[in-house]
C-alpha cells in the first residue's frame, strides 16, 4: 500500500538525510508477505506516479508547463540542502510533480512568511542566480493517506506561469464578444415601435444617399460608454492592485454571453501574488468596483428617466419586465423610481417593455455581469476569494456546491439563460483554480472574509430572481 510504501521510504530517506541518493536498496513487504529487494529510485519512481494527488488542486496551465523552464533535480537539491532542523524539518527528499518538485515536511519557524524569508535568503548564498527562473512556495497539498486530508509541502516552481491559450483563440474571441456586445445594446432599442420605425425609413433613405442617425448615436453611445466605464473601474481596480504587489496579468479576455452584452473580462495571473491576502486583494477590488460604478449609474440612470422630455421619452430603450425581475435587487431600484415601489410596475405581463433611460439600462446590466464575476467558483473573481479564504481543498467543496445550486437554478428559475449560459462558458474557461501564491498556509484576515461575506450576500440579491 501506499502507506507502507511513505512508511519504509521514510525510513530509508531518515537515514541518509543530508547524505544524497547513494542509498542503493530498500527492502518493501508485497501483499504475500514476501520481501523484495528495490532500489530506491524505483521507490521515487512509484512515488512519482502518485503525483497527481498532490498536484490534483493546481491549474493545468500550471501542471502542463514546457519542461525547460521547470527546475531540475539540481534546482531542487539547492533548496533542499538548505533546509535544517530551525528552518523546515524534511520528511523526504524532493519529489518531481507536474510544475515542479514538491518537499513535504514541517514548519520550524514561527510562520509561513518567516520560513519563506529564511530560506530563500539561504539559497540566494549559496546560488544568487537561483530566484531569477525559479520561487518556493509554501502550500497545502492533498494526501495520499485515507487519515489525512492535507499536508503542508515547499513547492519549487518557475517564477511565472504564462497561460496555455493561443494568442489568437483570445484575440478571436474579444472580438467576437465586442460584435455581440454592440448588437445587444442596440437590440435595446428593438422594443421601441418609434425608433424601429424611424430607423426603417433612415435605411429606405440610405439606398438614395441621404439618411439622418444622430439622433440614434446620441442614444446608443451614452448606453456603450456607460457600460465600458463600468467595467473600466472594474479592470483599472485590477491593474492598480496588480502593481501595487508587482504581479502581471495578462491582457483581459472578452468572454461572450447569449444573454448579456458580455460575461465577463478575463484576466490570468502570471506571477504568484505573495499570500492569500494579496489574491483577496487583487479579487476582491474589481467586482466591487464595477458594482459601484454600476450601481450609480442604474441610479443616475433612473433618474435621468422620470425626468426626460416627451421626445426623448419615445425613443428610450428598454427592457422586459421578465429580464428585468431577473435581478431581485435591479428590478427593487427600477420599482421604487419609476413606479413609486407598489410593484404594480413588474407585476405586468412579462413581455412588456419599460423605457429606460440608456444609462440606466447600461446600470442594471453592469450589476448582473459584476454580480456574476462574484460567484465563488473556479478562478473567477469570487472563486479566487474563495481560494483566500478556504484554501485549495474547501474552496474546491464551497465552489461544487455553489455549482450545483446555479446548476439547478438554471433550469427552475432562469427564463433568460443567463446562469446556464455562465456556467457553459465557465466550465471552459475558469474551472480550474488559481497558480500557487508563494504562501498559502497563512489564510486572509477576518475583515477580508466579512468583506467577501457582504460581496457575496450583495451577489445573490443581484443574481436571485423576483419572480
């Protein structure tokens, strides 16, 4: 078994700590009760083949990295000839894993940061050049023991992980995403019978050569401005905390939606954020931004409606009384402005249309795609939140249930398909969790979680349906 096999490789490894891989022979028990004779490469070799384990938690993109820019067995032996009985008690030597080389053992320093911080100021003496392509991280893995369900390891990895994804695919896909996104915000406009009619005649008017639309793009740009303000606040939030702790990220992807405008900007960590807190931080900053932003402008946006002349009231744009009771808390805000909070106004029947002023409309949808980057699962947003405060093993159980609740809300409550659709894209594009942070055995302060608390409380009120 397994255990037996930990066991007598311990053994073994214990007695030769610091002496290199001379040990030639190590007798194992087989399920006969037979002893046989093996090397002690052969014990890593059999070790090695359980990797995946210890690894399952980790990114592919990370897993999958090109072999010359992972350490080596030599990489690995510069840090593990460091390591004593004041800084990391050893339980084995390091272990080659997919993305690096793995050391199990025990923190002797008071914390995770200050084991780090020793450490690698003993490798930069013994090879300065060391921190250049490779970092050590401290991380909790899964076991392969049925009595334990984690154990803490230094993880030797390259000191960045660029994403798998073609360039191109990325590229090929903010297009896209830009296209249907302006096809959607002029679908707004569709409900109008005035403006369907005034641009009918502006086509008829094209094939002679003279056609009027400003007044059309006097409307529609406010909508488009809105809209990429508020998810500008979200991205520059991002970026601002990104360089606040000098990580990179790489450019956002455009995600597209059958339902929305966009899903959501896409960006990939290439550079491990220092610890949990920093991961929260550069998180957490983003939706929230957006939210605000959106949240204003839904806000100015309504106001802007009540207040509009005859003429400009006729060709506002609109939405359903169905999509809009998609959002509990947008619907409530459309309700108490427009029609006094009675609720007669989306107890109507649900295709019918309300006139919205552009902005407002850009408001509403801002909420719905901010409040969807805070669902706490895989490497969205809110599933790196997730990861901060749980961990790598129960964020992986929090994000399968909050999967299977949006997975069945898909179908019991969600006439517009804006949760399956998410969850369509997301199982192709951020299912995985996060690249290792250099420590993550120190878990974020309480204020975060509170914080994260309240975001995802905000969330749902945005998310959940009214009818």
């Amino acid at each position: 078994s397994m255990s037996t096999l930990r066991r007598l490789y311990g053994g073994a490894y214990s007695k030769n700590l610091f002496g290199g891989f001379e040990i030639e022979t190590v007798e194992t028990i087989d399920s006969d009760d037979d002893y046989t004779v093996v090397s002690l490469n052969e014990l890593i070799e059999i070790a090695t083949e359980n990797k995946s384990m210890a690894m399952e938690l980790f990114p592919r993109n990370f897993q999958d990295a090109e072999e010359d820019v992972l350490p080596t067995e030599a990489d690995a032996q510069t840090v593990f000839q460091v390591l004593d009985q004041n800084t990391f008690m050893a339980s084995e030597r390091p272990l080659k894993v997919n993305g690096g080389y793995l050391i199990r053992g025990i923190n002797k320093r008071k914390s995770a940061s200050e084991l780090l911080d020793v450490v690698e100021g003993k490798i930069i003496k013994v090879n300065p050049s060391w921190k250049e392509k490779f970092q050590l991280n401290f991380v909790e893995i899964t076991t392969d023991t049925p009595t334990e369900l984690t154990e803490l390891a230094l993880l030797i990895t390259p000191n960045s992980f660029p994403p798998t994804a073609p360039a191109l695919l990325n590229i090929l896909t903010t297009t896209i995403s830009i296209f249907f996104s302006f096809v959607y915000c002029i679908n707004t406009f569709a409900g109008n019978e005035v403006v369907m009619q005034k641009l009918k005649e502006a086509s008829e008017m094209a094939s002679v050569g003279s056609y009027d639309i400003t007044w059309f793009n006097s409307l529609l740009v406010p909508l488009l401005v809105t809209l990429g303000a508020s998810q500008g606040a979200h991205e520059l939030a991002h970026l601002l905390v990104a360089w606040a702790n000098q990580i990179k990220l790489t450019p956002p992807t455009i995600l597209p939606s059958q339902a929305l405008p966009y899903l959501s900007f896409q960006n990939r960590i290439k550079t491990s954020p220092k610890d949990y807190n920093t991961l929260f931080d550069l998180a957490f900053v983003g939706p929230i931004a957006g939210l605000t932003a959106s949240f204003l402008a839904l806000l100015y946006g309504l106001q802007l409606t009540t207040t509009a002349d005859s003429t400009t009231a006729q060709l506002l744009p609109s939405l359903s009384v169905d999509f809009a009771t998609r959002s509990a808390l947008g619907s409530t805000l459309i309700d108490l402005i427009l029609g006094g909070g009675d609720g007669i106004l989306l107890q109507q029947d649900g295709a019918t249309q309300i006139p919205l002023h552009p902005i407002a409309v850009a408001g509403f949808l801002g909420l719905i795609i901010n409040a969807l980057d805070l669902i706490p699962i895989g490497s969205t947003d809110g599933g790196r939140m997730s990861q901060a405060i749980f961990g790598r093993v129960w964020h992986l159980t929090f994000s399968s249930l909050v999967f299977l609740v949006l997975f069945i809300s898909s179908f019991v409550s969600d006439s517009q398909g804006i949760l399956l659709g998410y969850l369509f894209i997301y199982s192709f594009t951020q299912r995985d969790m996060e690249i290792p942070c250099r420590n993550e055995i120190d878990k974020v302060e309480l204020p975060r979680a509170i914080a994260a608390l309240v975001s995802w409380l905000v969330a749902v009120l945005i998310l959940v349906p009214l009818r």
